[in-house]
C-alpha cells in the first residue's frame, strides 16, 4: 500500500508542473516505480518473504521483478517506448497478483510491513487500480474519461 500512497502523494504534491492528468499521474508511477524497483535490490529479504514457495529462483525473481519496476517506470518517461512501457506494467501487475494473493491467505511477517492480515487482504483490490493507472498514464486507455471530449453536439 505504500506504493499507492506514493502514487497519489507524487500525483497530486510533487509534480504539479506536468500538465494534465495523465502526465502527472505518469510521472508518480515513474518515481514510485524507481523507489520500489530499488528497493527490491537494497532489501530482497522483504520481498524474498512474499514470494509463493512454488514459485522458483526467489532471489533471482525478486532482482527481476525490481529491474522490471525501475525499467517500468523509466518507459513510461520516454515517449517512444511509453505505450509498451504501459501494457507490459499492466501485465507485470498480473502477474504479481498471485503472491499478493498468497500472503493475503497465507499470512506475512515482514520486517518493515504491518503484521495484520487485513492488510494484506485490503491490497489486493487496488491492483487493478495499479493496472489501469499503468495503461491510463501511458495513453493506451483514456476509460473512463474517453467519451467526455470531442462529442458531436446532439441534433434535435
């Protein structure tokens, strides 16, 4: 949840310069992407906890999956490769849903993270939220906000 909160923090404080929604909101998931991605490196033991014990090469997914947030959020800032960086964000937060998932049912004991189940379980639906902010920022989507500009005024 701490990656949410810096979303919003970083949307609405730290960068009212962008112009435009988006570009705000694309810039947040950028720094916030940079500050967890390095901290999937700086700390794997508080992810290498989370990690589903079906799941393989822990160690060497968690070193992934910070490069693929840091590298994430490094696309969405690069015009070019903005779109991609956005689908391939949207697929990263599905594929991750599993173990957030399995500490919701399993139960965590992270140093660093609150020790509640609730919190675990009061995850798990924000990680559409996470998807749509990633295809939402990058411009692939414009729902729910698409159908507002650009209406042909109504014939009577």
């Amino acid at each position: 949840m701490l990656f949410f909160g810096l979303l919003l923090i970083l949307t609405l404080l730290a960068v009212p310069a962008a112009k435009g929604w988006p570009a705000r909101m694309r810039f947040a998931m950028a720094l916030a992407l940079f500050f967890v991605g390095s901290d999937h490196w700086i700390h794997p033991d508080r992810y290498l906890a989370m990690m589903p014990p079906w799941i393989p090469l822990h160690l060497e997914l968690v070193l992934f999956t910070g490069a693929a947030e840091i590298a994430g959020g490094l696309g969405l800032l690069i015009p070019r490769f903005r779109a991609l960086a956005g689908v391939l964000l949207a697929v990263y937060f599905v594929a991750v849903f599993p173990a957030n998932l399995h500490n919701a049912l399993n139960g965590l004991s992270v140093e660093g993270l609150p020790e509640a189940s609730w919190y675990y379980w009061a995850r798990l639906p924000f990680q559409p939220l996470a998807i749509w902010w990633a295809l939402f920022s990058a411009g692939v989507i414009r729902w729910p906000f698409a159908g507002r500009r650009h209406r042909a005024p109504v014939q009577s």
